[in-house]
C-alpha cells in the first residue's frame, strides 16, 4: 500500500510538521509505504488557454514542468493519502491551495486519479484556532470535485494536540490497515 502526505506546510517545524510525523509512523505502522509531498515550490495555476489549458482534455498541466508532472504521477500512484496543512486567514496554505487549483483541473470528477481514493484531512489553525471549519470545508470541496472519498476530518490546534496528534496517528493507522470510510465498528 502507498500512502502519500501531501503537506502545505512552509515551515520545517512546528505543530504542522509534528503532525506529519504523526501521519508517517501511523501509516508505517499500519502496514504502509509511506511517500511525502511538499508543494510550497510549485507555481500556482496559470489558467491558459482561455480558462483551460491542456489539463481538461490531456489532464496535463501546460506548466509542470516546474515539478508539478512529478508530484502528479506522485497522487496518482499513491492508493490512499492525507492533507496536511495549516490554516491562514480561514484557508489552507496558499501553496496547497494553489497545487489543489491545478490538480483539480487535470484531476476532476470520477474519472481522475483521485477518484475512489481515501483521504484524511487535517487542518492545523494556529493563533486563536479560528478558521478550522472553513479550511476542512476548502478540502472537502477539493475531494468532492476530484471523486475522493474523506475516511476523516481532523482539526488540531494548540490547545488539543496532546490528544489529537494520537488521533492522526490512529487515523492514519486505521485507513492503512483497510479500515474504509463510513464502516461501522463493532462495540
């Protein structure tokens, strides 16, 4: 199993980065081969060729060769895989959100590579941990337009990262250990 974190992370350390950490053993002890994708160097989406470049037709990027090709056949190879990212301003990283505006366009709907995939979403707010629900909602649209499937929502902050670290752990644990969204647990 290739499970992939893709981080929107700018910085090296911090809580972002200790709950990837999370995200790694979790997935390495669930049984994984465990990938992660950092994408604050990619470009955001030119929106060529009148709106739409060769990414609608070709599902290619006219641009990626910046790394973007690499860190699309990255997605596409993965069979499961997190997003990570702090919240700013109420939203995912910028340069998240940026990778999401163009894999979305070469990834969309039920044909795309994400198409059936699971994905745990984590969201990281720090200052007054405003902006979580928002940032989750960014994401959930992002797997809604790409046919994804969310296995879990999981918001973090200062105050709750003693116990919500863990929680990404088991998460990500959970879902390398065949665990599928919505499957009910015996008690």
């Amino acid at each position: 199993m290739n499970y992939l974190i893709i981080s929107g992370n700018p910085k090296g350390d911090g809580l972002c980065a200790s709950v990837t950490d999370e995200a790694i053993q979790g997935a390495k002890d669930g049984g994984a081969s465990v990938g992660t994708l950092f994408v604050e160097k990619l470009e955001r989406c030119h929106v060529c060729g009148e709106g739409w470049g060769p990414c609608r037709e070709q599902h290619r990027c006219a641009f990626g060769k910046d790394g973007f090709d690499t860190a699309q056949d990255t997605v596409k190879k993965a069979d499961q895989l997190c997003f990570i990212t702090p919240v700013y301003w109420g939203e995912m990283a910028e340069s998240l959100k940026s990778f999401f505006d163009r894999l979305r366009r070469c990834e969309f709907g039920q044909t795309g590579s994400l198409a059936g995939k699971q994905i745990l979403l984590v969201a990281s707010p720090g200052g007054t941990g405003n902006g979580l629900l928002s940032c989750l909602e960014q994401m959930d649209r992002f797997c809604h337009h790409t046919g994804a499937v969310i296995f879990d929502y999981i918001g973090i902050n200062r105050w709750n990262n003693d116990y919500k670290k863990k929680t990404v752990y088991a998460a990500a644990k959970a879902m390398t250990e065949n665990r599928k969204a919505g499957e009910t647990l015996a008690r």
